[in-house]
C-alpha cells in the first residue's frame, strides 16, 4: 500500500450516461481536476460504478502508484460502498477514497450547465484537498445476535417469521391484537382470484403458532428499543389477557358462560356491526385461541363481585387470572423486521359522503365484514332495517388521489371494489354502480378480473363521486331510505344521480396512527406520506436507513397481499443474510481522543446518547469506547480543547473542504 | 446594502451548506431523484450529524469568502443519533450573537431541520437563501478584514511614540 509519502490522487469523473454529462462539462472539469495540486492522473468514463470503470481505478492505482482516489459522480450514500471496494481491489486502503456528488446534487437539480459545471469544479476542488488528510483505517467488526424479532402479525410479518423460522432462526413475533392474522383475517375473498381469505391464512397462523423456532406474543407491543444493528435489546410489554395462554386450552366455554348471556359491547374484529361480550376472541380462528377479558367491561374486573361462572367452567384447568398485571420483557436481536401495516382513511373526514350520518353508507371493510361467511351477518347482504339491498354504489378513491386528504394512489382499491362489486352480486342480484376516477388494474390476472367483472354487468361509471344525500326520508317502521350519488360521469359528459339502496365508501389505505411513534423508537424515516421509507426506492426497497432494522408489506407503503408477501420474503432474506454473515463490520468513523491534549474537564461525557465515553480516573482523561461508539460527531464539536477527534471526519479534513469550496484557483 | 458590498451585476452568492447525513443529504438527495430544480449557489459538506458541526466551520467559511452558511439537520426528535442536533441548535444560538458582534447579518447563518422526505424543502430554503443573500449583498468578510488589518496598522503607527515612551517607562 502505497498512502505515505508523496500524495498521488486520481480523479475520476463518470458520465453517468448523460446524467450528468448532459449537463455538467465533464471534460472541463476533469481537464481542471488534472491541473489541481497533487493530482496526477485525471479520467472521464461513461459509467464508473461499472465493472471496467471500477477495473479502471484498481488497475490505476497498480500501474500509477495512486494513493488517494477521488470519484465525482452520485451520491455517497448510493455508491461510496463501491468505490472503496475498487479502491480495496488496487490494493489501497478503502478508506483513501472520497467521493464528490455531482448527479444529484449536481446535474439532476440545476438547469444552467456553466453554473453546475463551476459548482462542481468547487466541489472537486475540495474534495482533492480533503482526500490529502485521508488516512489508512481499518474497520471493526462486531457479532450478530442470531434472533430476530417481527413487529406485526399481519401476512407479512407471519411470512416473514416463517421463513426465517424455516431457515432455522429463532424468531419472537410481537402482535398488538388479542390475535395474529390482521387485515387479511377480516377479508372475504381476494382478488384477483377470488380464494377465501381465511382459507390460505389462518394454516399460516396456526404454523405460526406450531413452529418450534416462533415465539408468538400477541396482546403485547413493542415499548423501547436499545442497541444497534446485530444486537438490538427490545423491550416488549405484554398487555394482562387476565387468562393464562400456557394453561388455556381454547374450548371457550368460559364465553358461553359469561353472566351477559348476549353480546352487548362493539366487536372490533367486525367494526362494531355485531356485539361481543366481555370475555371474547376476536374471531372463531384466532391465533391463539386463547380469549381476552376486557377490562372495561368485565363485572369482576370492575367491580369484583361477579358470579365467576367463566372461572367456575374453566375448573380445574384454573387459567383463569385475574390478578395479572403487564409485563415488561427484555430480548435481544439481531435483526428486526417491522411489518405493522396500515390503517384506513376515516371515511367521515369527508363530510359529503355522509358516512356515520346516513345508515346505509358503509366503509369498504364494513362490506368484507358483511360478505363474509363468518361475519356478524352470516354473509347476508342486509340493511340495517334487514332488507337485501336491490342496488349498492361503490365510491372508488374515498381519501385518495385527493389534495385535500391523501395525494397517493392506495392501490388496492381499485381491484377490492371490483372484488366487493362481484361478491355483492352474486349475493343479492343487486345492480351495482362503481364509481371510479381512473380503473387501476396493474399486476398480474388483474386486468383480466377487471373484463370479468365488467361483463357480469356491473355499472362502472367514470367519475368522482361529488355528493351523497337522502333521496326519501328514513321511515318511522325503521325503512332505511335510498340515498342519491351524485358524479359527473366523464365519458357522456352528463351529470348522474342514481339512487341506491346501499353505498360503499372504497377507503384508501394510510400509515397506522401511531407509525410516527414506531418510527421514532426504531429510530427509522417516513416518506412524506408517512409510510415508512425504504433505504433506497428501487435497489433497497425492504432496507432501512437504520442498519439491521427491515421493512415488509403495507407499513412501507400501500399494497396488496402478493406484494406484502414477497416483501415480507425479500426482508427475511436480508434479515437471513445479515445473521448468516455473523458479524457486521462497522463504518470506522469513531471518534477518539488524543490524550495528551484531554484537559479531564469531562464536559464531554453527558453530551453521547450511547454513553461511550468514560473518564479514566488514574489518568484524569476522558476515554471513548469505538464499539459503543456510532461516530455522530458531537463530542468532537464540543471538546473545548479540540482533542477528541473523529475518523474520516476530522477537523483537518472538513477545514481543507470549506478552503477547498471557497478558493478560487 | 452593505456599504462594504460592492456586487457587480454577475456575483452570486456563495453558500456553504453542512448537511448531516441521515436527513438533510438524503433529503438533497431526494430532491436530485426527483429532478427538482434550484439555484446552484450551494456546495454541501456532508457530517454524521449536525452535531458534528463546530463554530469554527461556521466562522472559517465566512471568513474564507461564504455569504451564507446553511445548516441542515434532522427534525427536533428524529435525530439519528437521538439529540445531536438539538446540541448543534445550542451552538447556533451563541454562534449568532458572535456573528452580530463581528458584523455579520443574522440571516446570513440559516439553521433548517429537513427531514428525508423533505426534498421540495431543500429546494425551497436553498433558493429563498439566495433570494435573502442577493439583498443582503456580498459579506466579502475577507477585504473586510484586509480593510481593518489596514486600520489596526495605521492606528498602530499614531500610537507608536506613545507606546514606545510607555515601553521605556516599564521596561
């Protein structure tokens, strides 16, 4: 290696197609880069992060005797990696590398080609006085706890515990209801194949709930997260179910036992359309079939004087506990996947749609609910008033598409309320009218059920429902009345006013209410709508910008089953490859202290988050552990006495950077 | 204007940005990846984190010639590193009554938190900084500074009898 004595950089400057040398005067720039001091050979190429323009360097820096390697092209975040392995592959310390973003800090921001051609020259001037102060580092490695831990027990999240499950690793799966199954559990049947939703889940929850290597936690959640990539400390608060799931054996006969003889509280699973009693399971195949008491509810629980004829049923089997009280758990990871799903629009922010004012107007899962088989209904399509409806508008985009609510498209929307339109049909012979800004049907057969669906005769008219009102007052006997949608169909250029007996609202999918909250405390970034952001949109669409923590199904964004499927796959893989590897290999941008500068004044020590510094008391100096150490910087600003200072962020090398940007050659 | 600023009609103003990587970056990033369009008076330095930002990057670059310095960090509580930039927006607060002392329009130091979604803001900050610094005129803390070399000398050599008579007087 080659990175003392006298300095030898190469310069790279990469065409990126016409990315950036459409714009930006790449030649210019790398006749002015030649002229800079210490440079000693200066290249343009088409495409660097290439294979031959990766050789290039490697075999530079063999043939020139190169020691510091400058690239001006993308981002770092996108190819610094790369680059320090050419570099590594010449024989050079990988760390000797710096890169100057021109693309999208560059050409892909300004119009004016002379301007960011002079803004780049800038930029690779500082960045040749910078890579001077590069060093040799070597990088730390640190072990990974083989544990994962999977945030959400919808389908993704129980893909995803399966799969690495199956690959062996211990999994812990960590699910906020009183079961696992999620959205999918509420669905009827899904598009666009029309397979019965519980039909192809719930032999994954109950695998779920066999296999040896999952731990299944449900009713609990995630409270705090400590630690880093490989070794994440996770605590886990396990909410009181006041029964006892090591002794429960699910026969539920304590529910047929309850003194409420008859449901009286809203059920959540079926969105308060029928009632359950305090002693409940979500639903018949819950996961596990252990029931949850409520203690809103429950006459014990509040006022202690209750017959216990649940407690008196369940005998000798005593599972029964009203004495438990949360739990707190601490794990340890290595990994973690979040797959906590989505929420739906709330359909009453619309005012328009009268959805919570008019009976007859429903949500989109409301209908799932009613169509299914095991739903508060036994599958019957009926009014509140108990009538089979003879016509049902389905409102397409409620909360989508819509600068006032969500920008985004949902896009399952489209092919549910198709799926519902279908299903309802086929039910009640009703006529059914879809209303649709744009028929979205991308993706596999889903064009296909789209034709169908179409031909079976279902009204779909294109245009975006402006108004819903009452067309006939609601009758005294109960009668529900029919209520008027109201759209401009766009095709015939008319306004329509088609009155229905039923409506239902297709509401968009959105990040789950607290995902701002889960954000946080995994320390991970949203997009702007909120979803969770993947590290890069097309290369690392299951990664995170936090290390070792991986995304799957509808919490990265809104999408179908087969999608959160294969995301939740793609994360177990990544989570797979990373435990498999066994370690993980730290960036070296520690900070250290240079002691014999360290006055002791210890005002370092309460500034780390990762409480990495300590104060060696025999020789009154402050000292930083590089292992807890995450190489934020801070102590480094803020040592009065300039000595603790900060790999590949040091002091010389960010001042040559500002010289560098400000001295005009 | 400054009566110091003498902008010709083709200046511009230089602005160097310190933009911490979590963020800030990726959020300029994003904005490249999504074509916005802004004004190329920037030149981004990237840190961990805005806590690694010490005032004397601050005070070097007017010094060197910046008409504005631009820091980019992550939200208050969205951190990388859980609170280094809230220990930046400390600096920042001392920072600015110095930069007053010594001359410096306040605006001429620009604090923004721009989250990694937030790539229409780094458009928006970067091309109202300009906007701001375009009125402001040019700092040229540099000639400034040769101007006040040149009046300390000259304040040097009318004291000078004086100065050596006292010198002579405690030798």
């Amino acid at each position: 290696m080659n990175s003392n004595g006298a300095i030898r950089i190469g310069f790279y400057i990469c065409h990126c197609g016409t990315n950036i040398a459409g714009v930006i005067d790449v030649d210019a720039v790398a006749a002015y880069a030649a002229s800079l001091p210490g440079v000693v050979l200066s290249r343009d190429y088409k495409y660097m992060c290439s294979d031959p323009g990766q050789d290039l360097i490697a075999q530079d820096i063999r043939e020139q005797g190169l020691n510091r390697i400058v690239v001006a092209s993308c981002s770092p975040l996108l190819h610094e990696r790369t680059f320090r392995g050419a570099v590594e592959r010449g024989g050079l310390n990988p760390f000797l590398v710096h890169m100057v973003n021109i693309r999208e800090h560059g050409s892909w921001v300004h119009e004016d080609g002379g301007l960011a051609t002079t803004k780049a020259m800038d930029l690779v001037r500082a960045a040749v006085r910078r890579v001077v102060h590069h060093i040799p580092l070597e990088r730390s490695r640190v072990p990974v706890h083989p544990d994962v831990l999977v945030v959400g027990g919808g389908i993704a999240g129980i893909h995803a515990a399966l799969t690495l499950a199956a690959a062996g690793k211990k999994v812990t799966l960590v699910e906020r209801e009183p079961s696992i199954g999620g959205h999918m559990a509420q669905f009827d049947k899904t598009f666009p194949t029309l397979d019965c939703a519980a039909c192809i889940l719930t032999p994954k929850m109950t695998a779920v709930k066999a296999h040896p290597n999952i731990t299944l936690w449900t009713y609990s959640e995630v409270t705090a997260v400590k630690g880093s990539v490989g070794n994440f400390t996770v605590t886990v608060k396990r909410k009181p179910r006041y029964i006892r799931e090591d002794l429960c054996v699910g026969c539920l006969e304590c529910i047929d036992a309850c003194i409420y003889k008859d449901g009286k509280f809203a059920d959540e699973f079926n969105l308060g359309l029928s009632k359950r009693k305090p002693i409940y399971v979500p639903f018949p195949q819950a996961v596990p079939a252990v029931p949850v008491v409520d203690p809103e509810h429950c006459v014990h629980l509040k006022t202690g004087k209750c017959k216990d004829l649940c407690v008196q049923i369940c005998a000798e089997r005593n599972a029964f506990d009203f004495d438990q009280q949360p739990e707190f758990i601490d794990i340890t990871v290595g990994a973690v996947i979040l797959a906590t799903g989505f929420t739906t629009f709330d359909a009453k922010r619309i005012p328009y749609y009268g959805y919570g004012v008019y009976p007859n107007v429903y949500t989109a899962l409301e209908a799932e609910r009613l169509v299914n088989a095991s739903g508060p209904t036994g599958g019957e399509i009926v009014l509140p008033d108990g009538r089979a409806p003879a016509s049902v508008a389905i409102v397409h985009c409620v909360g989508s598409r819509d600068a006032d609510y969500n920008r985004w498209c949902s896009r399952v929307c489209c092919m549910y309320s198709l799926k519902l339109a279908h299903l309802i049909q086929e039910h009640t012979k009703a006529e059914i009218y879809n209303f649709y800004i744009d028929m979205r049907s991308a993706g596999k057969s889903m064009e296909e059920f789209y034709n169908r669906v179409s031909e079976e005769g279902v009204h779909l008219i294109r245009g975006r429902v402006a108004d819903i009102y009452p067309e006939t007052a609601n009758g005294k006997d109960g009668h529900i009345g029919r209520v008027i949608v109201q759209a401009e169909d766009t095709l015939i250029g008319r306004i329509r006013k088609i009155p229905v007996d039923m409506v239902i609202l297709s509401v968009g999918l959105q990040p789950q209410d607290d995902a701002e909250d889960v954000r946080r405390m995994f320390n991970i970034s949203c997009s702007a709508g909120g979803f969770f952001l993947e590290r890069h949109p097309k290369l690392a669409p299951v990664n995170t910008f936090t290390d070792g923590i991986y995304l799957a199904g509808a919490c990265q964004g809104p999408k179908d089953i087969p999608d959160a499927v294969a995301q939740a796959g793609a994360a177990a893989a990544e989570a797979l490859a990373l435990i498999d590897a066994g370690f993980v290999e730290l960036e070296p941008n520690t900070a250290y202290v240079m002691e014999e500068e360290c006055s002791g004044c210890k005002s370092c020590i309460p500034l780390c988050p990762y409480s990495a510094i300590s104060f060696a008391e025999d020789v009154l100096k402050a000292t930083i552990n590089a292992v807890l150490c995450k190489g934020c910087g801070t102590c480094v600003a803020s040592c009065p006495s300039a000595s603790i200072r900060q790999h590949l962020f040091e002091d010389a090398q960010i001042f040559s950077e500002i010289e560098g940007l400000l001295t005009h050659a | 204007m400054d009566p110091h600023a003498q902008a010709s009609a083709d200046w511009r103003p230089r602005i160097v940005a310190f933009f911490c990587n979590w963020c800030t970056y990726t959020a300029a990033d994003l904005a490249g990846v999504s074509r916005l369009k802004y004004a190329p008076n920037t030149r981004v330095i990237r840190v961990m984190c805005s806590g690694r930002i010490d005032p004397q990057f601050v005070l070097d670059a007017f010094t060197r010639g910046a008409d504005g310095v631009l820091i980019g960090g992550c939200h208050p509580g969205d951190c990388h590193y859980s609170e280094g930039n809230m220990k930046l927006l400390r600096r920042v607060h001392l920072l600015r009554r110095l930069l007053g002392d010594m001359g410096i329009d306040e605006q001429r130091l620009r604090l923004e938190w721009i989250s990694a979604a937030e790539g229409e803001k780094v458009k928006t900050v970067v091309n109202d900084m300009v906007a701001t610094l375009q009125k402001l005129g040019p700092l040229a803390f540099p000639e400034r500074a040769a101007a006040w070399d040149l009046e300390m000398d000259e304040f040097e050599r009318a004291l000078a009898p004086a100065a050596a008579l006292e010198e002579v007087t405690h030798g």
